[in-house]
C-alpha cells in the first residue's frame, strides 16, 4: 500500500525517473535541444535540470520520517516534470517530422496534454493516408509489372517467327539462266543441292521478252521462263 516516505516508493520513483531521464537525452538531442522551462524548477531549462544530483540527494533516512516524506513529495514532482518535458519533446519532434512548422510548445501540464493528444490524433489519421496510398502504389506497380512481362513475352515471341520467315525465304532454290549463244542451261540451286540441266524450248530459248543481255547470268523463277502468251486470233 502507498505511504507517504515509505523506502519502496522512493526507490521505485528515483528507478523510474532514472528511466525516463535516459529517454528524455535521446529524445532531447533529436529537437535540437528544445528550450522550453522546468516544471519543477522554472528557473531552470528543462534539459538543464539536474536530475542525477536531485536523485542522490533524495536517500532514504530510517530515523528522519519528516524527510523521508519530503523526499517523497520532491520525487513525485520531478517525476510530474520529467513526464512533462518528455510530451514537450514529442509534440515538437512530431512537427519536425512531418516537416510542419514549429509551432508554440505549450507550457502548463493541463495545456500539453490536450495538445499532444490532438497531434496524435493527427498524426495517426496522415499515417492511415500515407499508408493507404502506399499500397494502392504497390497494386499499380503490380499490374505495369505483368504487363510489361507479358510484353516482353510477346516481343521474344515475334522475334522468334521473324527469325523462322528469315530462314525459309533464304532457303527457297534459285534459278540461273546463261543467255547467249548455242543451247542454254538452267541450273537450279538450292542450300542443299545444286544441279545443271539442259533447257531448250523449240530449238531455241524465247528470252526476248524478258530483255536480257545477250549474255549474262541473272535469277529467274520459272514463270520467267515461259514465253509470252500467243496474241489472240482474230474474230
């Protein structure tokens, strides 16, 4: 049970104010040193306040009642502005962060805690909209990523025919005509084989109307070969 002096008490708030007292330095260096007067001692910057020096003189006396308990009372309030400093640090390490603009750290225990509590409830809702943004982000990068795998499927894809339309024009077997004098040979060749074969069409090859040089080799198909149809007969 509490009582006013008692060892247990005074040792478990120096514990706790030792704690809180380590938060406050990490907390403190990260708002530039916030400037801001002691609860407690108001002649005192709050992070000037020797809370080390507070705690060793604040011993439990087994014969001194009266001390015990104004220990007890000195304990409590360095507590109440530790506590005090600690929201102070938040509150303005909160606007940092959002990169808001510094407002006005309130001073008074009644007018810090309703401040904190509107910032935090601020802080929640921006957190909740960032969040909600950041995953509708990831789903849009989710679907551009599929799509752009299925594009570059359908690209390898197109290459690949390409590459087989390629390999079966080159293949194809072509025809070479020697034009000149004497009897004309048709050669045929193709990747695989090549062959010579005597060609003559009524004694003599009809190439006039293909103008042709009189002699040279050049590529025809065989539709080139035939001669051109017969003029029609008169009615």
């Amino acid at each position: 049970s509490f009582q006013l002096g008692s060892r247990c008490c005074i040792d478990n708030l120096k514990n706790d104010i030792w704690r809180i007292q380590g938060v406050l330095k990490e907390l403190s260096s990260k708002v530039d040193n916030l400037e801001v007067p002691s609860w407690r001692f108001p002649e005192k910057q709050a992070s000037c306040v020797d809370v080390e020096g507070v705690l060793n003189t604040s011993a439990f006396s087994s014969s001194n009642k009266e001390q015990n308990a104004s220990c007890h009372v000195l304990l409590l309030e360095l507590a109440l502005d530790r506590l005090l400093f600690l929201l102070q640090c938040c509150f303005s390490l909160s606007d940092k962060l959002w990169g808001r603009r510094l407002a006005s750290v309130p001073l008074t225990l009644g007018s810090t805690a309703k401040k904190f509590a509107s910032r935090f409830v601020q802080d929640s809702s921006e957190a909740q909209m960032l969040r909600k943004e950041v995953d509708t982000k990831a789903s849009e990068l989710s679907e551009m990523e599929s799509a752009l795998a299925e594009l570059q499927g359908s690209h390898q894809q197109l290459q690949g025919d390409s590459s087989s339309s390629s390999t079966t024009s080159s293949s194809k077997p072509q025809t070479h005509v020697l034009v000149g004098a004497g009897m004309p040979t048709l050669s045929s060749s193709s990747s695989s084989s090549k062959m010579a074969v005597p060609y003559q069409a009524h004694g003599t090859l009809r190439t006039n109307h293909l103008n042709l040089p009189s002699c040279s080799m050049v590529s025809l198909t065989v539709d080139d070969l035939l001669p051109p149809p017969p003029p029609p007969l008169p009615g």
